[in-house]
C-alpha cells in the first residue's frame, strides 16, 4: 500500500510527523498521542502498551507498524490456560524419536558392552546434548523473535488473556530480551524487536509489566478522525452521510450497551450502507442494518428505541420504546469528549461493557499482594507463579542444567 521505502537506517521515523504520515500512507490514521508513543518506541526501544476496548485499532498497529518499517511480524495471540512452551519454543519431539529410530543401530552399539544397567543409563544420558540442541528446538513466537537473523516486530496480542505465569515470563523477556534454554544456554537477541502489546482490560495487568512498557489507553477516536478512517477506507458512502453515520455510531456508544460499536463496525455500517445505495440516513434504514453494528439482542432492542432521538431530538417517541433500563435519556442532551465518547460504567443488569465486568470479578481485593499493583513501589515481576507452571527458567543468571 505505501509507496515509502523501507527504512536503511537504524531509526525509522526523523520525527513524530514522519511516523504519522507513513502510518496515515499505511492507511493507519493516528492522533498525536499515537504518533509519538510509536515514534518513542522506535528511539527507546521500549516495548509499546495498547490497552483499550475492542476495534479500536490495537492490533492494526502492530502490523501497520510492521508494515511502515518493512519488518516481519510475529504474534503471539494469548489465551487463558496458554502454557509458555507455546510462547517460547517446544523440543520437537517427533523429530527426535524419528532420530532415534534411524539411529538405533548406532545406538545400540554405545551401549552393547555396558556391564550393568546404570551404566548403560550413564552412556546414553552423556548423548543428551545431541538430542536436545539447536536441531530439535522448535521456537515459538519470543523466541523467534529474539533469534531471528533480520529486526522484527513482535505482537503480543490480548496479553490480559494471558495467565500471570505467562505475564512473568514477558516481563523477564522484556526486560532483558533474551531467553536461558536450560540445555542450550541463553539466547540474546540479535536485534531488538519492536515489540506492542494490547490488552482488552478483562484483568488489570501488573505494575511490573505496564512499567516496562509505554503505555497507551486507546480510546474510540474524536468525531474527526473517525470520520478521516472511512474515508481512509473508500467505503462508497457519500461524505455528508458517512459524517452522520460517525455522529449516529457515537451516540449508540453512550447507550451502555454490552458491547459499543467500534471503529471497524462504523466502517461494516458505512460499507453495508453504500452497497444498498443508501441516499438518506432514516431510522428505518439504520434499524434495518443495526446487526452490523450491535452484536447482543437486548443491545438490538436498546439501540433501535433509541434511534428516532439520536437522529431528531425532538422526534415522537412510543411510550413502549422508552424504558429499556439505561439510566438516561435516549441519545440527547448527553456530552461527547473531544476523543472519548466512552460509555459510563454499566448498570449491574446491563452486562458487561468492554470487559470491565470480568475484570472487576476476576479482581478480587487481596488476589494479589500490594507490589503486583505497584501501591509498595512495585519492584520486580510478579511474584507467584502458580505452581505447575514457569517449569523453564528464561532469564540469564538462573540454575541451568548444562551450563555452556
Ligand atoms: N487508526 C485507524 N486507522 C485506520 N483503520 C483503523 C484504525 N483503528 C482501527 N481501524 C480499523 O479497525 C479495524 C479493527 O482494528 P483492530 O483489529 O486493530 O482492533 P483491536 O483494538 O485490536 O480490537 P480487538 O480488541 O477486538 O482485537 C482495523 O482492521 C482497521 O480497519
Ligand atoms: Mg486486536
């Protein structure tokens, strides 16, 4: 998409402005704060975290990001319950049976004038390192991206998903860019990866982590830049009407709904309503294409009553369509913040809205101790590491097996 070359020198972006304008050719529109966090991370090589509600462009940095430096991308999508063999490298054990199959002749004659057992078991033990080296390691996506031979850009994608076992080992990789293999040695990267992170806030992450990182709450856009994305994205919807649809999607965010409309849904709404050829913005038109962007049915019920007043205030409303529970009037009289537009915390029957329910569930008071929020200085990583998990050791200076 961009016509830019990709960056010969070892910094990206001469300055803010020049970030901007090669994530804008990338068909990524950022605002200031965007454009100098990334700028900044390019100077301090400190990874970057995006924490916000979803579709509000998190993981589209990343490989806008990847796209404007002509990087490779790597990701690593976290889920609950992710064992960090699968973030970091596996031994590919088919292979190494495969090895031993082939090489059970060779084998057998190590060990075919051993006198006892236990001797036979020394013999092969001292054959370890063929089995477990370079040649048999799998690496996964922080390994490959602390080995790789060219710099790449590491996607740490959800990374509240994640288990804290998990978030540990980040924050050692993080920290030190470099992972300790217990039977090979320590990996150092060759070249330091530009590395996002982006989290949904379902849980708060530790003070260790954010600190680490520059960190960035990704909100949903001003009406303006809204605005300038779908044009980014040639919908087909005619300027005036595309200018209302933005005003419409960010009056339904003020409903409390479970789930509020975001970026990409105004471009699905935008989109849909340019193919039907859409020439007026009606309540019976948004009604009838609100799926595209309202995903829950009592949010459906909810947004649709509240149509006919966020097109016209003054609009004659049905008793039987007021009251559906949210605690003020339907899309009138309510104020937008220059770049906000969030919606108030939900009503305790309203669901939950961007994850904030599960997060408040999830955190209980003392399921961490003071240092995890960061309220006693917050020196280290997490503490507990729960047990069945963080098996591996990953940072440099830890008890290795076989030392190199
Ligand atoms: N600043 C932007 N410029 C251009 N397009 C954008 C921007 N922000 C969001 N988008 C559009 O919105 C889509 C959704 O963004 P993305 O998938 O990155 O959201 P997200 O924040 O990662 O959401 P989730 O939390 O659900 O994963 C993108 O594919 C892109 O088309
Ligand atoms: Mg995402």
């Amino acid at each position: 998409m961009t016509e830019t070359p990709a960056p010969t020198g070892a910094f990206p972006f001469a300055d803010v402005d020049e970030a901007r304008t090669r994530f804008a050719d990338a068909g990524y529109l950022t605002d200031d704060r965007l454009a100098t966090t990334v700028y900044l991370q390019s100077r301090l090589d400190k990874p970057v975290l995006l924490e916000g509600p979803a579709g509000v462009g998190k993981t589209q940095l990343a490989a806008s990001l990847a796209e404007v430096t002509g990087r490779r991308l790597l990701r690593l999508q976290c889920y609950e319950g992710q064992d960090e063999s699968k973030a970091l490298y596996e031994w590919d054990y088919g292979k190494q049976l495969l090895y031993t199959q082939i090489l059970r002749e060779k084998i057998g004659q190590l060990i075919e004038d051993a006198p006892d057992l236990h001797e036979a078991v020394e013999r092969i033990a001292k054959q370890d390192s063929v089995f477990f080296s370079d040649r048999f390691l799998a690496p996964r996506p922080l390994l490959e991206a602390i080995s790789s031979d060219e710099p790449v850009v590491l996607l740490i994608d959800e990374v509240d998903r994640a288990d804290e076992a998990l978030e540990a080992v980040l924050l050692e990789l993080l920290s030190e860019f470099q992972i300790s293999i217990p039977e090979v040695g320590t990996v150092v990267a060759r070249h330091l990866p530009y590395v996002v992170l982006t989290s949904n806030n379902t849980r708060d992450l530790s003070a260790a982590l954010k600190r680490r990182c520059l960190h960035l709450f990704l909100e949903y856009p001003s009406a303006e830049r809204e605005l300038e994305i779908l044009r980014s994205k040639d919908t087909g919807l005619p300027d005036a009407l595309a200018a209302r649809l933005v005003e419409v999607v960010r009056d339904l965010r003020e409903l409390e709904l479970r789930k509020a409309p975001s970026i990409s849904e105004t471009i699905d709404w935008a989109r849909t309503l340019a193919v039907l050829g859409v020439k007026e913005l009606n309540a019976e038109v948004l009604s009838a294409t609100l799926n595209v962007v309202v995903k829950y049915e009592r949010d459906l019920t909810k947004a649709a009553a509240a149509l006919p007043r966020i097109l016209d205030p003054n609009a004659e409303v049905p008793d039987h369509l007021h009251g559906h529970g949210h605690g003020h009037g339907h899309g009138h009289g309510h104020t937008h913040s220059a770049e906000s537009g969030r919606p108030s915390a939900p009503s305790s029957d309203d669901g939950d809205v961007d994850g904030r329910e599960v997060r408040r569930n999830k955190d209980e008071p003392g399921r961490h101790d003071k240092a995890y929020y960061g309220k006693e200085g917050g020196s280290g990583g997490p503490k507990r590491v729960p047990s069945g998990q963080g098996k591996k050791s990953f940072a440099a200076g830890r008890a290795r097996k076989r030392p190199v």
